[in-house]
C-alpha cells in the first residue's frame, strides 16, 4: 500500500510525494480526541456572542468539519476554521496543524511553517506535523531545512515511512545524481552499512515506493546506535 493511503495516528499525512505541491486528503483527527468533550468551562469564562458559541463547539464538531473542509478543497475555508478553533482552545495541536495544513495549500509557506511550530511546541513528539512542516519548507525552496525537519520525524519513528520518502527524494533534488552518489561513496568508507542502509531509502524506496524495501531499511537502521545514525545524517546534512 502506498504509505499516503496509510492512516497514522488518526491522520493521513499531508503530501508523502515530495515532488508535488498538492496533496491527498488530510484527515487530521487524533486517535481519541475526537471523543472529546467540549472545550472546559473556565476556558470560556468572559467570551460573549459568536465566541461563547465556539467554545462550546466539541472536539468531534471541529474535527469533523475540518474533514468536510479538507474534502472540498475549502483551503479559505478550513484556515478560518484552523483560526477560530485556535481562539477558543489555543493549545490544541490540531487547531495549528488545520491551519498549516490550509496554509500550505495556499502557497502561504512562511505562514504554514510558523503554524507548524506552534503545532509542534505543544506536541514535540508530532510526526507528521514534523513532515508537514518538511513539506512548507521544501515547497517555499529550503531543501536543508526540509531535510532537518524529516530527519526529525524518522528520528522521533523509523516506522513513519513518509519522512523517509520525502527526505530521499528532498536530497536527490538538493544535489541531484552526482550528490546522491558522492554520499554513497563516503558512506561506503565510513560505514558499508550506513550506504546499504541509505541506497535503500534514497534510491530503492524513493523510485519503487516498495514499502518492502524502506521496512528492511528501517529493521536495520534501528538495530544502529546513535552514533552511527549520526553519522549518516552529518555525512547528509553536511555537518561534518
């Protein structure tokens, strides 16, 4: 299956094609907050009008028109929606995730990777609000950027078969043939493994999409100490 018709966590994940700036639906509920209640009385205290009405909105109310938002390609629509959820209930994660998610399809990219970081200063541990933020700074042009913020996804989960996808295909766009091989060759000296491991992810996974070939990759990256995944990323990154 391709791993964007995979559901993680609730979501899908926005655009696990890297090289392109539309994406499938995004579904953003969490698993179990979309049983949520609505938002706690003391955070409503002093809010009048069409605020008060919002606030006592549920999670699941949110999160669903936030699908039908997503659905129609309501990218105006589903910002509003990301807005006002964040007024009433500012640390939820997800009321920054809708917001970048909109964001991102408007080609407002500065605007959606701040969104994403406040998305991620209230959950660290987000991967894919992590790729999506990739995906912002690789479509407004900063490939390096892109690559730190997949890195920290696979970092976070091996398993989350997107961010590998995309920093694959991120890096083969950054440097093209020639790097692709360059960093192959110095991987090969430093660490035979460390090569083996990144061909799979650079070229296997990211021209066959065979999810076969990343879990084989990640079975033997998470058998790596992280020394050794360090290394990989410095010889990447260019960080030494």
């Amino acid at each position: 299956m391709n791993p964007v018709d995979s559901l993680v966590a609730g979501r899908k994940d926005c655009d696990s094609r890297p090289m392109s700036s539309r994406a499938v639906l995004l579904f953003v509920c969490l698993s179990g907050l979309a049983c949520a209640g609505p938002v706690a009385a003391t955070e409503t205290f002093g809010l009048e009008g069409d605020q008060a009405a919002l606030a006592a909105r549920p999670q699941v109310e949110w999160v669903e028109q936030a699908q039908a938002l997503e659905r129609r390609a309501d990218w105006p629509g589903l910002l509003a929606w990301g807005q006002d959820w964040a007024r009433v209930d500012a640390r939820n994660p997800l009321a920054w995730f809708v917001q970048g998610r909109a964001l991102g399809e408007l080609g407002r990219f500065d605007e959606a990777i701040a969104a994403y970081r406040h998305n991620l200063s209230l959950a660290p541990g987000d991967v894919l609000a992590r790729n999506n933020l990739g995906n912002a700074w690789r479509d407004s042009g900063h490939s390096h950027e892109a690559m730190r913020a997949y890195r920290a996804a696979v970092e976070i989960d091996p398993d989350y078969l997107p961010a590998w996808h995309n920093l694959g295909l991120t890096f083969y766009r950054m440097k093209g043939q020639a790097g692709v091989t360059q960093a192959l060759q110095k991987l090969q000296v430093l660490d035979p493994k460390l090569a083996d491991i990144w061909r799979a992810f650079a070229v296997e996974y990211s021209v066959t999409g065979d999810a076969r070939v990343a879990r084989e990759a990640i079975r033997e990256w998470r058998g790596l100490s992280k020394t050794r995944r360090a290394r990989m990323f410095g010889i990447l990154l260019d960080e030494g």
